[in-house]
C-alpha cells in the first residue's frame, strides 16, 4: 500500500469537495448509513474475530483491560453509530457559512466565510466505532480523510471500511478516495511526513501515541494527551447527588477519557465517609493522596484529596490536570462562578458528571475526539471544529494605489 499514493488522491478529493453541495454530501451519508445497517451482521462476525485476538493479547499483558473494553461493538453501540451518521444529516452544513460581512469601502465589500480544512489523518486505537463517527463528520463538513485504526480492531474497521466505501462509491457526484483506511504501523511514520498533502493530524488513544505524533510530524496536531478530569465536592453540596455523580463519573465508562480520575472534597463537606462507600460499593478503588496526581487510571480507580477550599480545587485542578474536563458540586454561587471562570479546561461543569464531555452528547452528531488545544477547536470537536475559514472580498476593479496616497479612506463598516 503506498500511503503517499492515498494522500495524494485525499488531496484531490478534498479540492473537488470544496464545492459540494449539502444535498450531495447527506446523500452519502445516507448512503453510509443504510450498508452499514445491511452489513451489521458481517461487520460484528468481524468484531468477534478482533475479540477472540485481543483476548490472547490481554492474557499475555500485550493491551489492557480498558483497550479491550473499548474494542467491543455490541447492538448498542451499533445503534449509536447509526444513530449518529442520521444525526449529521440532520445538522447544519458548516460550510459557507458567513461569520461576518464589513464594507472597506464603497463597493468593497470582505466576508469571513466557514471552509473545509482539507485532508485529516485520524490516528487511533481500538474503538472501532470510531471510523463511521469521524468518516460521517469529514463528509459533512467537506474534507477528506485518512484513517489509521489500532492492530486490535483491524478486522472491524475494515468490515465498516468497505461499507462506507462502497456507499460513496454509489453516490452520484462524490469524489472518490474522499475517506481512506490504512493498516500499518509504517503508515503513521510515512503519514506524518506528508505535511504537502495532510493539513491536519487527530489522535485518539493512549497518552504514549499522541506524544509520540505531537513529537514526529510538522503538520498541525490537534488533540488531547491525556483525561485527568476532577470532581470537587464543595462543603454546600447535595451529599446524596454527589455520591450519585461521582459514581456515575467513574464507574459508568472507567476507561473512557473523560472519567473522573481525582476527586477533590472540602474538609467541611459533611459526608465524606459516605462519599468513600459510595464509590467502594460501586467497585471503586480509592488511593488517598497518591505520589502522581497526573496518572490517568482508566480503571474503577480514583485518587482522592481533602483540600482547605476551592481555591485549593482550582490550584489543584489547574497544576495536575490535562485541561479535559473538571466539575465542581455546590450550592455556593460565589464559589461556583471561581471555579467556573479560574478552572482552565476545555469543559468546566456545575452539578454535573463529567461523562457529559462527548459530543454526541452536546449535540454535534458525533465528535472526531476530544481538543485540549487552545487554537482553532477545543472540548469535543464536531463538524464547525473540522472547519476553517477563509476571506471572500469582493469589489468592482478596485486598486490599493488611492488608498496608499490618501486620496480614499476605507469605512470598514460592518453591514
């Protein structure tokens, strides 16, 4: 397979998706949806062969228990990757949109007009839910992509592969090569390399794989290296919902990226011994004051903290944490607003789990991944996050020369 090859013909791809239409690009993904459907059965016989060879991988200590977590495609998680390529089609095209338009003058006019990026190279591992949710966005928002899935779920993603492919190769006016499957580990070194074709790079797994694409590769990275999210119990909170969030947050997904990890509690809230069994009660495993407050559990593990007050939380949260996901639990508003506005995360959450960091779950459809950036897309990143703009001015033969003598002034006016 020569991958240089596949990113070129992204690349071509991509331009001659600049100007499809929304009607065109929810056709495809109507497509998409309907032979995933019909080739559900085919695509969990692939699953299980992935599972039976993941198992032997877990025996001998090769993955972990939540990678092989992640690896399962069950009917419910079948029913909400369909579910969430039909919500795509529902969305707003995020292309051409106008942000803003500003006369420069008379018969000068600039708008700022949303666009696609390009060619996205989407690296990840497990998961294989993972290609119908980004290759539906991609679509959707106009650009091509190149996706490198983990040797665990490599039968998996190709069962979902050939159907998304065979579906745009049945849909009228789409370009072909739009979405693309690579296989080797040689493929991500070479992929990396291809900053003429790539415009932009998305990791999705374990904190070693995004370091080590953030460390090899010129083209732009966006996401995150690591889910440390925290809870903080503040001393006014509701202790009853407060066990029940805190539950929810580890033990309802343990190895998903926005779990909670640390849970902070004032040394006056109330309760705290039934905090404890709450979570050991639910499986959970509590390590008091660990050595590394930045290690990421993945498991029905927490590390667990008394601090003075949230502006202890705050310090803590912002020194230790990965800028994911952190929650504060309260009735205190003047200590809610702190939080919320010292907090430096893509989420900051009040009285909620911070499972609800997904965005499916904020409405985007689907998310390629989660963005601790603070450039261009942050939090989970859905269809305006594969967006970029561009500047359409549009004038009636005009010439910087009047302007660079003083003999014309602009108005920059927004209309």
């Amino acid at each position: 397979m020569d991958i240089q090859k596949i990113a070129k013909a992204a690349k071509e791809a991509s331009l001659g998706l600049l100007g499809a239409g929304e009607e065109i690009k929810n056709k495809a993904l109507k497509n998409v949806h309907d032979e995933i459907e019909a080739k559900k059965e085919e695509i969990f016989e692939a699953n299980k062969k992935d599972l039976k060879e993941a198992k032997e991988l877990l025996d001998k200590g090769e993955i972990n228990s939540s990678t092989y977590s992640r690896l399962k495609l069950d009917e419910n998680k079948m029913r909400d990757m369909l579910k969430g390529i039909l919500d795509v089609i529902s969305l707003e095209d995020p292309v051409n949109k106008v942000f803003w338009t500003k006369e420069l003058d008379e018969g000068l006019i600039l708008k700022k007009i949303s666009c696609p990026i390009g060619v996205i190279g989407v690296i990840f591992e497990a998961r294989p839910d993972v290609i119908s949710q980004i290759a539906s966005l991609a679509i959707k928002s106009g650009n091509a992509v190149i996706l490198k899935g983990g040797k665990e779920s490599q039968n998996t993603n190709k069962a979902i592969f050939d159907a998304i492919k065979k579906a745009l190769e049945n849909t009228p006016q789409f370009p072909q090569n739009a979405v693309n499957l690579v296989f080797s580990r040689d493929d991500i070194k070479t992929l990396l390399e291809l900053d003429e074709y790539v415009d932009l790079i998305i990791p999705r797994g374990s904190n070693k794989l995004v370091k080590y694409i953030q460390n090899n590769t010129k083209i732009p990275v966006l996401g995150h290296a690591s889910g440390i999210c925290h809870i903080f119990a503040d001393e006014s909170a509701k202790t009853e919902l407060v066990n029940k969030v805190c539950v929810d947050a580890k033990v309802q997904y343990p190895s998903a990226c926005n779990a909670v990890e640390t849970i902070l509690v004032h040394k006056n809230y109330p309760a705290i011994d039934e905090l404890k069994k709450a979570l050991c009660d639910a499986g959970v495993k509590i390590v008091e004051n660990p050595e590394n407050f930045s290690h990421e559990w993945g498991e029905k593990i927490v590390s667990f903290k008394i601090v003075d007050n949230v502006d202890e939380a705050i310090a803590h949260i912002n020194k230790y944490g990965s800028g994911h996901t952190d929650s504060i639990l309260s009735e205190n508003a003047q200590n809610v607003k702190k939080f919320m506005d010292y907090v430096d995360s893509a989420g900051v959450y009040h009285n909620a789990s911070t499972r609800f960091s997904d965005g499916f779950r904020y409405g985007f459809g689907a998310e390629v991944g989660i963005s601790t950036n603070k450039t261009h897309a942050r939090g989970p990143v859905g269809l305006d996050g594969l967006t970029i703009y561009k500047y359409k001015l549009f004038g009636s033969y005009n010439t910087v020369e009047p302007y660079a003598k003083g003999e014309k002034t602009f108005t920059h006016k927004f209309i």
